[in-house]
C-alpha cells in the first residue's frame, strides 16, 4: 500500500501513496484506519527491502508485533496523494521499533510507533 | 469493509458492556495471495478493522478510530488452520468518545489485543 520509495537510507524512508477507490482498505471513499497503518507499516517494509537488496542479503518478511500511540488526526479521501515517513527508532535482536507519520500537503494525518518482527 | 468478504461473524451476545462473536475467516480472499504468497498470514491491520466493524454493527452507528495506546499482535492468524476466532469486546461510551477494549483468541492463542478510542462519524 504504497507508491514509490522516494528517500532512503539506514534509518529512514520515506513514500507516497495514491488513495485509489478499488483499494480494499478503502471505506466511504476514504483510506481507513488499517489502510494508513498499513501504509506505514509497508513504508518502513519498503525501507528495510531496499537496504537488504543493496546489501545483497535476502529479503525477509516482516509481521507487525505492536502499535503504539496510534493517533488519527483525518483519513485521506480517494484521489489523495499521501506522504509518509518512518525512522526507526531501535533494534533488539528480531525486532525493530520505528516511528511513522503519514501527511496529506504537509499536514498531519496519523502518527504511530510500531515494533516489527522481521523473520529472518 | 472487510465484512463480509474476507470474514464474517454470528452468534453476537452481548451481556452488559461485553461482547462476544465468532469469527469466521474466507481464506480465499485476494488478500491472502499477496500477504503473503504461498505463506497466508491475516494482515494485523485487518485485526483493527474487525474489531472497528463488528462494533459498528454492535451499536449501529459509523464510528472512526480516534487512538489507540496500544495494540498487541502476539500471534499469527494462519486463515487455513484458524477458521473459526473468538472475539471478545468492551464498549463504553465515554466524555472523549466509546472506548473499545477487545482480544481475538481461540481456545489455545491470545492473537490480539486492542484498545483504542473511536468517535462517531
């Protein structure tokens, strides 16, 4: 659930993202809840993905272990384009901790920290 | 909605604030082939959303989720092999809006937990 990996490097990523209306986290005409969490959550994927490939290791696959402090300012409507941006914050052993905020024109959406497994 | 193509619930009892289902899983839906290919995992995002629709249905109105302090994937759900989910529910309307606490389990695996604030749209 993202469009293009515009920025990227050890700690951060960043994306965007097209709300199209055959999207199936799309409700009334507007990316719902799970669908900006998941935008996230695919934005920090998309980040880990690019590194591992330009290091040449395997990709792994990542399930979301905890979310915390989700907040949820507005939902972006079909035909908006969103901005999103994770850092990740720390690593212990399988799990990575980042923090994700998603914009629409520079203004807060949604804002979250969330701890990923990454199954190597 | 993810309702009611990729799951569907019955046998709602509702007993004071607390609410019970069972959930049923279509391990057909498209969302399977690509999370993730030939390994079909219930993406936890989609957990949040059920518990936001069966609420829905519970006290009939559209409600939006405002936050949530903290939520807890501790299992995965294989669609395959975990057909049938309970879920379990505590909705109370509250001054900043209806707090819902609820857990996703079978008789052997908490998968979920959730707490959040919605508002009504």
């Amino acid at each position: 659930m993202i469009d293009q990996l515009i920025t990227c490097d050890e700690i951060c990523s960043s994306t965007t993202f097209l709300i199209k209306a055959d999207n199936v986290l799309v409700d009334d005409d507007e990316l719902s809840e799970a669908g900006i969490t998941e935008n996230i959550a695919q934005t920090a994927a998309a980040g880990f993905g690019y590194i591992t490939q330009q290091n040449k290791q395997p990709i792994a696959a990542g399930y979301i272990a905890a979310i915390k402090n989700l907040e949820i300012f507005a939902l972006p409507k079909v035909g908006e384009i969103i901005e999103t941006n994770v850092a990740i914050i720390d690593r212990i052993f399988e799990m990575t901790i980042i923090s994700g905020s998603v914009k629409r024109n520079g203004k807060l959406l949604a804002s979250c920290e969330m701890k990923i497994y990454i199954k190597e | 909605m993810l309702h009611p193509h990729l799951f569907t619930f019955s046998d709602l009892q509702a007993e004071g604030d607390k609410l019970k289902s069972i959930i049923k899983l279509n391990a057909g839906h498209p969302i399977f082939k690509g999370h993730f290919p030939g390994q079909p995992v219930l993406p936890g995002v989609c957990m949040m959303q059920m518990v936001k629709e069966v609420t829905e249905v519970y006290i009939d109105k559209k409600i939006r989720l405002l936050k949530a302090r903290e939520l807890k994937f501790l299992s995965l759900i294989d669609p395959v092999e975990h057909t049938s989910i309970q879920i379990e529910l505590s909705v109370k309307a509250t001054d900043g809006g209806i707090k819902v606490d609820a857990r996703l389990f079978n008789s052997t695996t908490l998968f979920f937990k959730f707490s959040g604030l919605f508002i009504q749209r």
